[in-house]
C-alpha cells in the first residue's frame, strides 16, 4: 500500500517501515490528539522551542494516520518513526503544525 498526500487537504506523507502512509490533520484527528497532548497552541509553542518530544511526535502522527495498515499498531509505529529518523520526520511535522496554525 503506497499512499500519496493531497496537499490541498493539507495532507503529509511519511515513509515508515518501508511503506508510504498519509497523515490527515482532520478535526476528530486534531481533537484526539489535543485530549492526549494538551493543548495544540501549547504543542505548537514546544514544536518551535525544540522542546517537542518524541512521543508527541508520535502522538500527534499516530491520530492523524489516514488509512494505516490493519497490522500497524502504536507501538510499531513510533519504532518505525523514530528509526526513519528526526530528518524525515521533521518536514511531516512542518505541515501538521501549518495546518494546526492556519487550518485548511
């Protein structure tokens, strides 16, 4: 499964484990996400501190996976991420936190 990103939907792509998989900040993904995080403003704020976590990099990444595999779990998911690297992930991160700032 090779999944492309529509950026007009404000969409990113992330390569994990081999496979390309999109992440969809939608509204139930974005309210998910702040439940277990906090607030977004205040993630925003820690993203461009470079006090972000990597399990907040995961979180957020995880609520906002759009037709993941079956077989990908949480927990191999963060694996997947923090093995491709901050490098990879950093530009996902860019455009999730766009879209939390500007929305769509």
């Amino acid at each position: 499964m090779s999944a492309v990103a529509n950026p007009a939907r404000g969409e990113a792509a992330i390569r994990v484990a081999g496979e390309q998989i999109v992440l969809r900040p939608s509204f139930a993904a974005l309210v998910a996400a702040e439940e277990e995080l906090g607030p977004l403003f205040a993630l925003v704020e820690r993203a461009a501190a470079g006090q972000l976590s990597l399990r907040e990099l995961v979180a957020l990444f995880w609520h906002c996976l759009h037709e993941a595999p079956a077989a990908l779990t949480r927990e191999l998911f963060g694996e997947a991420v923090a093995a491709a690297g901050l490098a990879q992930a950093t530009p996902v991160l860019r455009v999730l936190l766009a879209q939390i700032l500007g929305g769509r």
